[in-house]
C-alpha cells in the first residue's frame, strides 16, 4: 500500500462504477459526476458492481496513477447513497482497502487496571 501525502483528500465515487473504465473514463467521471479536478492530487475511490473490486486514481504530480484491488473473500464496504461522493481520511481509507467496515470501527477495550 502506498501512504499519500499529507493533506491529501480521499473522496469516494458512491453508487457503481463500470470497472471497465481506465484512467481517462475514471478521470473524466471525477471531473464531471463529481466534481473534482482529478488532476487535484486527491485520490478517487470507485467500487464496481459485485463489490469485491475497488480502483483508486491519483496524480502524483508527474501523472496519473491508476490502483485496483480485489478482495478474494467479502467486499468492499460503500456508503448507501446512490450518487455523489464522500470524504474518507487516510486511515479509513486504509480500513476500507483491508475489507474492514471504516464506517464503524470496533475499537478494543480499554484495560481498567494498570497493575
């Protein structure tokens, strides 16, 4: 997994994607579905249909970098919502990358005693 810079935003295309697309046809649906400028150094997360295939394009400044991952068991947990984007920090970008549910965490207890 790659760490993106400081300060950089991780936006989520919500509803399907047509994972035929490449780096151009993801480009263009984040400038024009939303929004954003994809050349923005943000990163656009895009899930397909079945769920278990997720893409993620980015400019590193020098161009633009095109991830994809596929989960072997589960899927990809998206928000509801059919259109639009949502915001993700780095960390639930990270949760979300593992299979993990990043819009609940399930923290571990917290010990009561020291000694």
């Amino acid at each position: 997994m790659f760490a993106p810079p400081a300060g950089t935003r991780v936006w989520i295309a919500a509803g399907v994607t047509d994972m035929r697309k490449g780096m151009d046809g993801l480009a263009a649906l984040a400038q024009t579905a939303l929004s954003e400028n994809p050349f923005s150094g943000h990163i656009f997360a895009f899930r397909g249909r079945r769920g278990d295939l997720v893409k993620l394009l980015w400019f590193d400044g020098d161009g633009l970098c095109l991830f994809a991952k596929r989960l072997e068991r589960g899927h990809f947990v998206w928000p509801q919502a059919t259109s639009g984007s949502v915001a993700l920090s780095a960390a639930q970008l990270s949760m979300l990358l593992e299979g993990i549910d990043w819009r609940r965490p399930v923290r571990t207890a917290r010990p009561q005693l020291a000694a």
